[in-house]
C-alpha cells in the first residue's frame, strides 16, 4: 500500500481494560501508555493501507520481545505475540518498503521510549485522579510541546459507564 508518513499509536490501558470487561492484568492495569500499534498512513486518503501482500510474522529476537511485552502488551487479550503477529499482517506488512519486521518492531519501541507520554503527561501534573478531569487542550499542549508534532486524541465511550468518556 502507498503511504506518506507513519501513525504512532498509544492506548492508556487501565481504560482499554475496562472497555473490554476483561482485564489482562489482575493485581493492578499498567500505569502507563503502551503502543497499539504504528500504522503506515496518508493524508488524501482517510482509510490507511491495511493487509499488504508481505512477508509472515516471525517471532522476534527474546531481547526484542521483552521490551516488547512491557511496551506493546496485548491489554485486551493477554497474548502479546498473537496481537503483535496482528498489527503486522494488517500495518506492519504495508510498510515494507520501508521498515521490514524486525525495524518495524525496532522502530516502535525506540519510538515509545522517546515519545513517553506518561512522562510528559506527569511533569505537565496530568496523572491517573479519581475525580480531576482536563481539557483536551490540557493533555494536547504538552504533548505537542514535547514531541515537535500536533497529537490527535481519541476517547472511546465507556459501555458499562456511560456517562464518563
């Protein structure tokens, strides 16, 4: 598929959890922002390129996987290989031209370790409160200060509480 530019994809997953009514972790959710994924993009074109003609996932290097497990965990799941195999087969595959699967994964963690929302969010005093709420702008601004780009936020409705976003 043709792309432009890559779609850094974080998910804060105390919330992914609650969505999925089948938390991942039972003792206590990460505390912070894991990777969802990194997903080859364009600007014309709203629906990126998905499900490239490619080369098969193949289980990475055991140092890979362990940073991988703490920085793209399946928090939905629980099998960290079966949705890093996904993420492949539907962005990974598309951006072959450019990042083949060992880069791809390569380039994601090195991607997570740099743009560490939770720390920007915690020295801009953004943390995990059981009442405080903020502004879309509140979390943009430092964001956008820290990595040189605009972010672009996205709040899934909470089924089993309606009312909180």
């Amino acid at each position: 598929g043709s792309y432009v530019y890559f779609q850094f994809v974080q998910q804060w997953p105390p919330v992914t959890c609650r969505f999925s009514g089948k938390p991942s972790y039972k003792h206590r959710p990460l505390q912070i922002f894991t990777i969802h994924g990194l997903w080859p993009s364009n600007y014309s074109n709203p629906r990126r390129p998905s499900n490239c003609t490619g080369t098969q996932f193949k289980q990475s290097s055991p140092q890979l996987r362990s940073k991988l497990k703490i920085s793209w965990p399946d928090v939905e799941g629980g099998n960290d290989t079966r949705f890093w195999e996904m993420e492949w087969n539907k962005h990974g595959t598309c951006s072959e031209e450019s990042l083949n699967q060992m880069q791809y994964f390569q380039r994601s963690f090195a991607m997570w370790r740099s743009h560490n929302i939770t720390e920007i969010l915690k020295n801009a005093s953004i943390v995990p409160h059981p009442t405080k709420t903020w502004k879309y702008s509140d979390i943009v601004s430092p964001t956008q200060k820290a990595i040189k780009r605009t972010p672009l936020l996205r709040c899934k409705r909470d089924k089993a509480h309606p009312n909180i976003q």
